[in-house]
C-alpha cells in the first residue's frame, strides 16, 4: 500500500526574540516532526500540559521630562 505524506512547514523570524526562543526551545528535540504531533494530540484532547513561553515585560518608563518627551507624539 503506497504512503499518502503531507508536509507542513513552520517557519520562525529570528529576529522576534519571541520566536528565536520558541526555536530554540524546539531545537533540543531530534524529532521535530513527532513533538508537534504530541502537541497537536494534547490540544485535540483538551490538554494544557504545554508549557507557554512568555515574552518580558517592558520596563515601565516614569518620571520623563517634557525634554525627553520632545518630538514623541502623545
């Protein structure tokens, strides 16, 4: 019986940290292929057991001077 194989691609933009650390996340697992699958399974499921990456918060800007608001449209 012949194998009937669709690709699907993922692609990260190393630029976003965001995605430079999901890729890096993904790198440590030899086969890419079948950790998606486990991850497609657990959500059919209604699992949560994927552990989410979270982005840093921003730094929190206070005290600014009207010198450093110059040119910065509010």
């Amino acid at each position: 019986m012949a194998k009937k194989i669709v690709n699907k691609s993922v692609s990260f933009n190393v630029v976003d940290p965001f995605q430079q650390q999901m890729k890096e996340h993904v790198d440590q697992y030899p086969n890419f292929s079948a950790y998606i699958k486990r991850l497609i399974q657990r959500d059919m499921e209604g699992g949560n057991a994927v552990r989410t990456i979270k982005k840093a918060p921003a730094p929190a800007v206070t005290n600014l001077s009207m010198t450093q608001l110059n040119g910065i449209k509010l």
